[in-house]
C-alpha cells in the first residue's frame, strides 16, 4: 500500500462519518421538534427557533469534515 492509496482510504472515512452523524442529528432533531410542537402548538415559533439552531450547529460539523478531508488529501 502506497501514500495515496492510504490518503484515499483516510478521506473517504472522514467524509463518510462526516456525513453520517450530522443526517443522524438532524433527524433526530427534526423529529423532536415535531413531537413537541405536537404537545405543545402555542410553543410552535420557539421550537422552529431552536430547531433550526441546533440543526445548523450540526451542518457545522459536516463543513468541518470537508475541511479536514481536503487537508488529508492534499497536504499529508
């Protein structure tokens, strides 16, 4: 096994993770937040706010991967 072969492998673990975890949060998020609006309509503007905060925070995580896959496959 060569570098490159070993920098392919590396970047396609990091996006895969990458791109797992976040879809996993944000349906996780998504569909809390639908089950308290369910209980709780009036609280409906406050939930979407949060929601869509913590949804955010988690596409972070998805940037940050790409980030450090580019470093892995074109600088180590």
């Amino acid at each position: 096994m060569d570098i490159n072969s070993i920098r392919l492998i590396a970047t396609f673990g990091v996006m895969g993770l990458g791109a797992i975890a976040p879809a996993i949060a944000i349906g996780m998020i998504g569909s809390k937040g639908v089950e308290a609006i369910g209980r709780n309509p009036e609280a409906a503007s406050k939930v979407q706010g949060f929601g869509l905060l913590a949804i955010v925070f988690a596409e972070a995580i998805t940037i940050y991967t790409l980030v450090v896959a580019l470093i892995i496959k074109f600088v180590v």
